[in-house]
C-alpha cells in the first residue's frame, strides 16, 4: 500500500465515522426531542401545581385562623369554668359557715 491509497482510506475510514456519528446524533435527537403538545402539557402541570399550591396556602392560613379562634375560646372558657368553680367554692364554704351558725344559735 503507498501513501496515496493510504490517505485515501484513511479518509475514507474517517468520512464513515463521521457520517456514523452525524447519523447517530441525528437520530437521538429525533428520539428524544420535545414536542409542542409536550411543552403546552408541561405548561399546564406547571400552572396546575401553582394553583394547589395557592389553595394548600390558603387552606392552611384558614385552619391557622380557626386553630387561633379556638384555642382563645377554649382560653375565654378555662377561664370562665375557673371563675365558676371559684364561685362555687366560695358559696359552699359560706354554706358551711351559715350551717354552723345556724347549729350555733340552735343548740
């Protein structure tokens, strides 16, 4: 083989794998590009998310408001049972007294 079938083939070896390359290259992008309708589906998962995820905002801002409410009725009530018992403890006790008295002035 001299130098010029040399280059030649050489060349011609390189043009396959060139073309081989370019060939794959042209077929995985075929494979895996993205559409249209894929981008339009993507755009409206996306705009989908971003709404549940507004109401899960809200959602969770309206059962902090209602946890707050509840727990300062819950408060407003603890406090009134207390005032209640607190009353009732002082009328039981004034019983009391009144019931010694009374068996003080009898006897």
């Amino acid at each position: 083989m001299n130098g010029a079938e040399f280059v030649a083939a050489t060349a011609a070896i390189l043009f396959m794998a060139f073309l081989a390359g370019w060939f794959s290259h042209w077929l995985i992008s075929r494979i895996t590009r993205v559409t249209r309708s894929d981008m339009d589906d993507l755009d409206k998962m996306a705009q989908e998310l971003h709404k549940a995820e507004e109401e899960r905002d809200e959602t969770t801002t309206y059962f902090q408001q209602r946890e707050a409410e509840l727990t300062n009725k819950l408060s407003q009530t603890e406090a009134e049972l207390e005032a209640a018992m607190d009353g009732l403890r002082t009328a039981r006790t004034e019983a009391e007294e009144l019931r010694a008295y009374v068996d003080r002035v009898k006897g």
